[in-house]
C-alpha cells in the first residue's frame, strides 16, 4: 500500500439541536476529525471521566463472566415486539449493569436496549448493550460483547466494548486516546485508524450485505464493494474495533440503535476516525452509521449515495 502524510485535524465548534424527542443537545454534526479535535469534545474533568471508566471496566469484568458461564449452554429465549431475540442473559446483565451505576451515581440516565430509557433528561446518560450480537451468543458464535458508552450534557464522553469470547476489549475517554487489550497483551496497546487515502487500497466491512442494500438507503453500496482492495462482513461490534485499530478503513452498518453506536462512537473518533450517519449527520439516532479512518469518509458516503 502507498505510504500517505496524516493531514491537518480538523477544529469545528459545537452546534444544539433535539435529539430523538427527548429535548437533549445534539452531537456535533460537522464533519471534524482527529485525535486532537475528539480531545476538544470533552465535557468532563480527567477524573470523572477515568472514573466513568474504572465503573465500566468492572461492569464489562461482570458482564464477562456472565457470559461466558452461559456461552454454548442451554439457553432461556424469547422474542421481543420488534421481532429480536433476547435471552435471560441479556437481561441478566443489563441488570447488574443498571445497578451498579445507580449505586455509584444516583442521578444518572440510562439508556438500555432491554429496559429502555430511564432519566432520560438527566445531564449524564450512560448507553448500554449488555450482549451486542445476542444472535450469534445464540447460535454459539464467538462475536459477541457488552457496549458501554457515557454522555455528559448530549457529548459522548467515554466507551468501553468488551468481547469475553475473543478476549479482548476496546476503551477510549475524550482526550485520552483509545485502546485494546488481548488476553496475550502484557499491557494495554494504544490504537489509531490506518492512514490510507486511496479507496483502492481499502478495506470496507459491513454488518449485512442483504440488510443493506435492501433497505434502498445506500444505493451504491455494491457499486462501493467493487471499488475498494477487499471487504468482509465482519459486522456488530467488532468491525468498529477492527476499524479503530487500524485494520479496515470504513465499515457501513444500518437498522443501528444508539446503544449499539455510542461506543464505537467515541472509540473511533478518539482512534483519529470519524462517525457519521449516511447523510453525513454526526448522530447515533438516525438507524444508520459510518465509521472510518476519516480521510475517505466523504468519498464513501459519495459512493452510497450512489
């Protein structure tokens, strides 16, 4: 691949707006990027935020535990009204998660995929996926984790995604960098996206190739397949932490709920990448999310558009 020169991180102010009725200041939805920029995106002193974090990492050792003791065993599963499945160790561990926030934090909003909104007002909401990939847990599958994400008055302030299958977990806080850690690491690894500037040498990952293009909302998705050097449907979670790493340039994901975005969210964009739906809008609400290494987004959101 070409050797290619990062360019200028770019600096943007704020703009408010609402955001999914709930009467909260909107993201940012200009089209900055870059470690430098994400930085400047904090709305919370160094020591909330690690302590956001510390909280996080003990729900996801939790959280792992659970899951793992339950991973290709005998499971209790239902359907929910829109049609997914959910099984008890989901709920099982959005339980646990909830508490423990609120035993920390009283004040603090929640936002879950299994017991919905709680304090939705408040000015610090946490964001949570207890089991991000329920249907491959399911079925035995190993990509599967908890997404954990932390907002302070409508700005995503830090992350946590852990995968107990794989063994690995991705974190980042504004201003912090973000980072992974394996079961082989002696300590955590800082992490940044790739710096490729040509879509021919890119890697492009997807969630559902079908999904998405029968959704008719990016009608040059196939064409954008063709273009790049390979893509792969490494999809959920761990496509955003591949592309955080540095290992994919972009992926494409739709039919997303902000629980399954904020994380990557704020990993990604501390990586040095940018997040953005497909209308180019920074947002975690609209049912639609790309993530990548920043210097190709505007190119690949073209390419959807068709």
């Amino acid at each position: 691949m070409r050797a290619v020169r990062r360019p200028a991180e770019r600096s943007v102010p704020l703009v408010s707006d609402e955001v999914s009725g709930d009467a909260r200041p909107a993201m940012d939805q200009s089209s900055g990027f870059g470690s430098a920029w994400s930085a400047g995106l904090r709305r919370a002193p160094e020591a909330e935020l690690e302590a956001w974090l510390a909280l996080a990492h003990a729900a996801c050792d939790e959280a792992d535990a659970s899951a793992r003791s339950a991973f290709r065993r005998d499971l209790e599963v239902s359907t929910k009204p829109d049609l997914t499945y959910v099984t008890q160790v989901d709920t099982a561990i959005e339980r646990a998660i909830r508490s423990r926030i609120l035993a920390a934090w009283p004040d603090h909003g929640l936002v879950g995929e299994e017991y919905g909104t709680e304090a939705g007002t408040a000015a610090t909401r946490w964001y949570i996926d207890p089991i991000d990939g329920t249907h491959n847990f399911m079925r035995g599958v190993p990509l599967f984790g908890t997404l954990l994400a932390v907002e302070r008055d409508g700005e995503l302030q830090a992350a946590v995604m852990s995968a107990p299958a794989l063994h690995e977990r991705w974190w980042a806080r504004r201003g912090g960098g973000a980072w992974a850690r394996s079961a082989d690491d002696a300590a955590p690894r800082r992490i940044r996206v790739s710096e490729v500037t040509d879509l021919a040498d890119a890697q492009i990952l997807y969630g559902s190739a079908y999904d998405i293009e029968a959704s008719g909302r990016a009608p040059g998705f196939r064409d954008l397949l063709g273009a790049v050097w390979r893509e792969r449907g490494f999809g959920d979670f761990w496509g955003y932490g591949l592309l955080a790493e540095g290992a994919a340039e972009a992926m494409v994901s739709i039919n997303v709920s902000t629980w399954d975005a904020a994380a990557p969210m704020v990993l990604v964009e501390e990586a040095g990448g940018r997040a953005t739906d497909l209308h180019g809008r920074r947002a975690i609400d609209s049912g639609t999310f790309l993530v990548s290494n920043g210097l190709l987004h505007d190119e690949i959101l073209g390419r959807l558009r068709g």
